[in-house]
C-alpha cells in the first residue's frame, strides 16, 4: 500500500536525516501555509506515539506533536515502530494535502534521546498506554476524554440513558440540523441495531458520520443515498424499499459492515475498503485499492472510531 519504509533503529534515522534533509516542523501551521512545498520537502518532528491501529497492509500510529497537535503516521507494520506513550522523533513526508488532518508517510523513527517529561494522560489513547505512563511516571493515570468518546458495554456496564444521551449528543456534534426526536431516533436505531447483528456501535457511527454526516437524506453524485449511503443496487439487494428511511437504511448498512468484517476475517481497514470501494475492488488489487477516496475514507472513520472508542488504540 505505502511505497515508503519505515524503520524504527538509530542509524537507519541518521542516515533518513541526511538523505532526506528534513525541514523540523514544531507546528503544523507551517505546513498548512505551504502545503504545496511539504509534499515533496521532508520533514523532521517531535512528539509521543499516543495510539496504534495495525491491520495485515498498514499500521496507523497517532502521533501528539509537542505542541499539542495531533498528526496520523503510516507505515508497513512488518517494520518496527516506537512503542505506544514513548516520546519519539520522525523523519516523514506530507501524504497528500492537509485537509481535516495531516497524514504523513514514515520515513524513519527513532525513540527520543531527551529525558521524558511527565505526560499529560490524556495524550494516552489506550489502556496499555495508561499503563506505560503509569508505570514510568509513578503517577495514577486517569481515563482520556477524547471529543466524541462514547460509553461502551463494558464493567460497569453504563445505563441505557448514559448510552443514549451520549449518541445523541455526538450525533448534533456531527449534523446540529437534527432536531432532538430526530437525534434520538438514529441514536437508538444504532445502538439496537448494532447489539442485534453484532457489531460495534462505535463503529457504525464512525461509518455513518463519514458517510453522510447523519443526514438521512443525503444522496451523493454517483447516487448513493441516506444515512449509510447506500448505492441502489445494493440498496435493493438488503431488501430495502426507502433508501432515506432511517431505519431501512441503517439497518442494511449495519449488516454490510458486519459482512465485510466477516469477509476480510476481522481486518478494519479491508472492511472498509469494501464498504467505500466494494469487495470487488479489494480482490482485484489483493489490499486496499489504490484509489485516494478509498485510502482517505479509511483513515477518516479509524480517526473517528479511535476518538469513539480510544481502548481500541494499541
């Protein structure tokens, strides 16, 4: 999938920084500006892997800048990478134009020399994250509130209205448009839907947030319509009749999602990859298709199940 090699061992970032003559960002307002002259200009950053997602074809490493910004890196995971809540400087190149975040192909990683400071724990996406900084700081580390994380079913195990009052609130976050009878409905369609098939409703909304931004009658240029943007083909093939009822349309995308987690053996990001691009495309190439929508829909709904649900991280 990623033409570039990532390498987490000393020399090999030596030999990065002279190869490439990296520029040191320690802001991405640098790039943002010239966005243009970063994507062939290497550069060198700073900061401390909070969270991993690893698949069979590419491993995601969110990364905090020191200064306080957070970038996506990628990278093949056969190669070795600085561990989860370790400080950590990378030679890397810009993926594609900054748009909602910054991507950027990995070059060369290395752990950082320098003394580590004490973390802030809400940089820790992960409980094996939390743990490390626990560990090395002697500090009780208390749970991270990314901006959209929602309660899951785990011990103890939150109430129904603790559940659904906080779908409904980050659905507003995505669609303020929703009045409140409409936030709850596709709240509750979600969340019951997802227990009865089988998938996690984090997930789902992180699809249906990529998809449509909760709009359940948005219809792309190619026609693909509602909530799940389900195209008409396979809107007629889950047997549904009204592609923009909310119920119809959610609870065929549900079971799309959860065939293609079935079908690629529990691999994310080929899940989605047949979602975006369908499961056609992904035999054909053998991995993810090299279409740039398809590569940037998932980074979009990992970014966004991982701020869902951080314990997913690592």
């Amino acid at each position: 999938m990623f033409a570039l090699t990532a390498w987490a061992q000393p020399d090999a970032y030596e030999y990065a920084r002279v190869r490439h003559q990296p520029i040191s960002v320690n802001t991405l307002s640098a790039i943002t500006a010239q966005p243009s002259r970063f994507l062939t200009q290497a550069v060198e950053l700073s900061g401390r892997v909070v969270g991993t997602l690893r698949s069979e074809i590419a491993v995601t490493v969110i990364f905090k800048l020191d200064s306080g910004e957070t970038v996506q890196l990628r990278a093949r995971p056969e190669h070795p990478l600085v561990g989860v809540g370790e400080a950590a400087q990378v030679v890397a190149r810009l993926a594609e134009p900054p748009a909602e975040s910054c991507v950027f192909d990995v070059l060369a990683m290395k752990a950082a020399t320098a003394t580590p400071q004490r973390a802030d724990p809400a940089e820790a996406y992960s409980e094996i994250a939390q743990q490390q900084l626990a560990q090395a700081n002697g500090a009780t580390v208390v749970p991270p509130q990314p901006r959209y994380v929602l309660p899951s079913r785990g011990e103890p195990p939150p109430s129904e209205e603790r559940i659904l009052a906080a779908y409904q609130e980050a659905i507003g976050r995505f669609n303020p448009r929703l009045d409140e009878g409409q936030r709850t409905h596709i709240a509750q369609c979600i969340i019951d839907f997802s227990r009865r098939i089988g998938v996690d409703a984090r997930l789902v909304m992180a699809v249906v947030a990529a998809e449509s931004n909760f709009n359940q009658h948005a219809t792309s240029r190619a026609g693909a319509m509602g909530l799940g943007q389900l195209m008409p083909a396979t809107a007629r093939g889950m047997g549904v009749r009204n592609a923009y009822d909310a119920e119809e349309n959610l609870w065929a995308a549900i079971r799309i999602v959860r065939g293609n987690l079935e079908r690629m053996d529990g691999d994310l990001a080929l899940a989605l990859a047949c979602y975006n691009a369908g499961p056609g495309a992904v035999r054909r190439h053998g991995g993810v298709p090299p279409y740039r929508e398809t590569q940037n829909y998932i980074r979009k709904v990992i970014d966004l199940y991982l701020q869902m649900a951080p314990e997913m991280a690592g």
